[in-house]
C-alpha cells in the first residue's frame, strides 16, 4: 500500500493494516514463544487464571529482553517518523496475549486505550504471531478516534469473567495488559451490531491505529486453537502520556533533541 493512501485510511478509520515484509524477524518471535510457551496447554482449559498470567509472562520476559519487537520497529521508520515526528519513544515490554477460543477471561472487551493511561497522541501497534483462528481479530468502530469519549465510567464486569478473572493494579495479570478497572462510555454502550468492524490480519502484517480509536478483542468460534498476537505503543517522547514511568522507552531521537540531550547531559 503506499503511504498516502495508508495514512488517508488512518486518519478516515483510525486504523489500518500494514505490511511488515520483516518474515525473518517474525519467525524469530514464533520461535521464542514456541520455546517458552507449550501452546498446547492454552487449548484446553485446565490453566487457572493466575498460573496462565505467569506463564505469559516468563514468555513476554524473553521477549523483551531478545528486543526483536524494537528491531521490527526501527525497520519502519519512516512511518512511525512521519507519524511521531523525528523523536520517538516505544512500549519496551510488550503486550503478549494468548488468547484462547471461547474463554471470556483473556480479551478486553470494547474500550480506547485513553481510558487507561494513554493519550490521544499515542499509536498502538498490533499483529498476529501465529495465523489467526477463524473469527478471531480484533474489532474496530472506524472512525471513533475522532469522536470525543462521553460519560466515560467504570463497566460492569460480567460475574462469571469477574470470578475466573481478578486484575490487581500492578499484579502479573496488570503486567501483560489485562486492565484492573473496566471502563465504558456511551458510544459502546449504543453501538449496533454493524458497526464495527473485525480485522484479521495475517502473519507479517500489523494494524495500526490510534489509542483514541474504540476496539475490542475477539477470540475465534470453533476452534481450539489460541489467539496469539503482540501489541505495543509508539508516541513522541515529548508527547502526553499517564503511563507508569518505565513504560516508554528511547527508540528514534532526531539532530535537535541529540544534541540538546548532549548539552543538558541527560
Ligand atoms: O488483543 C486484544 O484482545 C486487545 C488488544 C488491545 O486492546 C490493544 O492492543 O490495545
Ligand atoms: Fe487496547
């Protein structure tokens, strides 16, 4: 796709799927998570909710500590710098989500990451490990990003997810990006069934999009199969964000802010 009519499709929709064309690093990622996690055991339903958070996790560890995700982003440079500008930090310990079929405990229902900490001006990153199950994907309301959030409030966790599923701020669970405090606003609340969209992006290929855009994950139907995918977040470095200190990390610096880092010595 060329990239006006990739960011003509960011700014109608608030998301877009890109091409990575990085096989070489993804198989590298497929081959990590093959070695930390016995995908198998996510099939059936025998892991309590904490053991699966800790065995997502020790993965996420190698993963983060391997920085194949920041060696994917550096290729695309120059769409995250038109899009950031020249400095750019990114999210240095991604979101690993293995997501088994059917199970309500392990996708986030509808939301904008503005709920939680991020700000408008920050742009998540999204993409599948492994091919994606029938039905599952993430969904999408095109064209929220650009509708302001009102009455934003705490949801209603259904009770059967609230019992299987107790997020702590901070907990191991918080730590892989499952959210402890569910919020909603009218626009999900009166969405209709055909207005949102499912994307199901392929092996190689990411969606982009806003933290302001509306969305949701989705597990697959008849399958036994997990979701596995990774997400991740770029922003400026001078951007607003209300994320924990930590969060972001150094990925691009333009001339200006090399040098002014030099003279401040920071
Ligand atoms: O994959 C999911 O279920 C949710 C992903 C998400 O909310 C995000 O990437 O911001
Ligand atoms: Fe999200």
């Amino acid at each position: 796709m060329a990239q006006s009519d990739l960011m003509a499709g960011l700014l109608k929709h608030g998301f877009v799927i890109i091409d990575l064309n990085q096989p070489a690093i993804i198989s590298e990622i497929q081959h990590l998570v093959k070695k930390n996690l016995d995908l198998q055991k996510f099939s059936d339903r025998t892991l309590d909710f904490d053991t699966y958070a800790m065995t997502v996790k020790s993965a996420v560890d190698e993963i983060a500590k391997s920085e194949l995700v920041k060696k994917l982003l550096e290729t695309k440079k120059e769409l995250i710098t038109s899009l950031c500008g020249p400095d750019v930090d990114y999210q240095g310990y991604p979101h690993l989500r293995i997501s088994r079929p059917d199970a309500k405990t392990d996708t986030s229902g509808w939301h904008r990451d503005t709920f939680y900490g991020n700000s408008p001006y920050e742009v998540n990153w999204w993409f599948p490990v492994f091919d994606l199950p029938q039905g599952s994907g993430l969904r999408f309301l095109p064209g929220s990003h650009r509708m302001p959030a009102k009455n934003v409030r705490p949801a209603v966790v259904p009770e059967d997810v609230a019992q299987q599923r107790k997020v702590e701020r901070g907990s191991v669970a918080n730590q892989i990006g499952f959210l402890y405090a569910p919020q909603t606003e009218d626009l999900i609340v009166e969405m209709k069934p055909d207005e949102d969209t499912l994307l199901a992006p392929k092996v190689g290929q990411a969606i982009v999009f806003f933290a302001s855009t509306l969305h949701a994950g989705a597990t697959g139907t008849n399958t036994n199969s997990p979701r596995v995918s990774i997400d991740i977040r770029v922003r400026n470095c001078y951007a607003p964000t209300n994320t924990k200190p930590g969060f972001y990390v150094p990925l691009f610096r333009g001339l200006v802010s090399e040098c002014a880092n030099q003279f401040l010595g920071i």
